[in-house]
C-alpha cells in the first residue's frame, strides 16, 4: 500500500513539473503580440515612395520549445502623391517567414529568417519549416491579407 501511495505521489510530482515547466513557454499570441510583429514586419521593407508600410500576417503554425512563429506575411507601402490626392499602393511583397520569439509578460522578437530567392528556395524552406505547415505554404493564397491590408488602408483614410 505504502509502495503504491509514493508511486502515485511521484507520478503526480513529475507530471506536475512537466506542466510547470512548458507553461511559461506557450507562445500564445493577443492582440498586442500580432500588432508587435505587424510593426516588426513593417521594418524589414524599405518605403520606395515615401509612404508608409502596411503589413498583415497569418500564423501558420509555431514551435513553442523553439520559440519559433512561422507565418505568411504580406506587406505593402501605402502613399500620397499629393496631400489632397487619395492613399495608393505599391506592388506588394507576399512570402513565409520564420520568427525566433521569446513570451515574457510581452512577445520579445529576437529576428528572422526568410528563404532566399531563385534556387535555394525550396531548400531553405523544407529547412525552415515543418512539413505541415509547408503542406499550407505550398496551397497558399496571400489574396485575403491584402484586401485586409487595402480595408485597413481605407478606413486610415476616412478617419
């Protein structure tokens, strides 16, 4: 009886520093982590006509123990070429990219990595990525970030 009350007691330590241990790493996103990689992602391009850029994500999929976020950007810059004139876009710019992340009381962003172009393509992203979210990657349509980025735009101008 003893032997089986210190089994189960152990049992229940162990699983209990399991759960302990993983929680403060869960990379739960809110509102406020997803505004700070839209402003992190607005970074990484430079505004050719003197806008501003615009940038929308969505999460693919993350590796908690990692601290890796692997989304599907799109970015545009969004500019005026007189004040009383309405707001115009540019050729936006529509790809995967990983994010190295930590989750303090606030996501820390720590950089980034996206697949170079042409050749090394694929092999940065079968290197990158996790098959199942490459499995989305290879099916996806970035259409729907771009149409939120043009409404967030409009309601910008209206304001």
């Amino acid at each position: 009886m003893k032997k089986t009350v210190v089994v189960l007691l152990l049992i229940l330590l162990f699983s209990g520093f399991r759960y302990t241990k993983n929680e403060p790493n869960k990379l739960e996103l809110s509102r406020s982590d997803e505004k700070e990689i839209e402003e992190y992602i607005n970074t990484l391009n430079n505004p050719g006509m003197g806008g501003e850029m615009n940038s929308a994500f969505e999460l693919l999929g993350k590796n908690d123990e990692k601290g890796e976020l692997y989304l599907w950007i799109a970015s545009q810059e969004y500019f005026r070429k007189d004040e009383d004139q309405p707001l115009e876009s540019t050729s936006g710019v529509s790809m995967p990219l990983l994010l190295k992340v930590i989750k303090e009381e606030a996501l820390v962003i720590k950089g980034h990595k996206a697949p170079r172009e042409g050749i090394f393509y694929n092999k940065d992203v079968k290197r990158m990525f996790p098959k199942d979210v490459r499995e989305k990657m290879s099916i996806y349509d970035s259409e729907n970030l771009f149409k939120e980025l043009d409404e967030r735009a409009a309601e910008e101008q209206i304001e």
